[in-house]
C-alpha cells in the first residue's frame, strides 16, 4: 500500500513537470534565454574584433612615428652635408687641404704610432678536441644564444 502511494505520488509529479514544460511561460523564458545569449555572443565577437583593430591601428600609428622620425633625421642629415662646416671638414678629410693661413703639420706613421696605447690582446680559446660531439653542439647552443664569439674549430 506504501508503494503505491508513492508510485501515484511519482506520477503526479512527473505530470505536473510535464505540465510546467508544457506551459507557454516557461517557453518564452526559454526563447528569451536564447536570445540574450545569442545578442551577448555577436557583443562579444564585436568587442573583440574592434580590440583587434585597435591594436592594428596601434601598430600602424607606431610605424609611422617611426617612419616620420627616420624621415626627418634624413632632412637633418641632408641639410648638415649642404652646410659649409661639413664641407670644410670633407676638404680636409678627403683632400688634405686646409684654411687659409693654417699650416699642415705632417707626422711620420711610426712617430704617431708611438703615443698610441695597444689594445690588450682578447686570447683565443682553443678548440675542445676531448669533448664529445654533443658536448661541443651544446656549448654552441649556448653560445649562439648568448651572443657569444667563439673561434670556430
């Protein structure tokens, strides 16, 4: 007798489920759902194609600043080489030649050079010959990564 009360008890339940998914409210909040959900989900997508744009534009913006600069050290190049003190020194440079009323004094190579201070000599590493081939390709890696120079084997 308990189990059947319970069966009838399950049963009016399950109708009344039934009955609530029948019902037209519950389908229109259903419909709603969808529609929030699908207007958010092209919010989104708009959102994130505009960010992606602006980092295009941003990109773009930061060439040209880069391009105007570039530009405008070459106007400040050119107008140097059209001025007379780069002229004066290219005359000198080039040809030797000097101002009026100066005189060139000319120095002996070996004389010059004997004021000069050496530079220290970097030693040159010797090749690992007792090293293994993979000992030696790791030790270029490395190397190659940490921008060092080494004399090749």
């Amino acid at each position: 007798m308990l189990s059947k009360s319970k069966i009838k008890q399950s049963a009016t339940t399950i109708y009344t489920y039934v009955n609530q998914l029948r019902d037209v409210r519950l389908a229109g909040r259903a419909i709603f759902v969808i529609v929030v959900l699908l207007v958010s989900w092209s919010g989104v997508k708009a959102i994130d194609a505009n960010y992606s744009l602006e980092k295009q534009i941003s990109v773009l913006q930061q060439q040209n600043a880069v391009q105007q600069l570039e530009d405008n050290n070459l106007k400040l190049q050119n107008q140097y080489y059209n001025s007379n003190q780069y002229l004066e020194l290219s005359a000198r440079q080039n040809f030797g030649l000097a101002a009026p009323g100066e005189t060139e004094l000319i120095v002996p190579q070996n004389v010059a050079l004997s004021y000069t201070v050496s530079e220290p000599q970097t030693p040159v590493s010797k090749p690992i010959a007792s090293s293994s081939l993979f000992e030696r390709n790791l030790k270029a890696w490395v190397n190659f990564f940490l921008h060092r120079q080494q004399a090749t084997d």
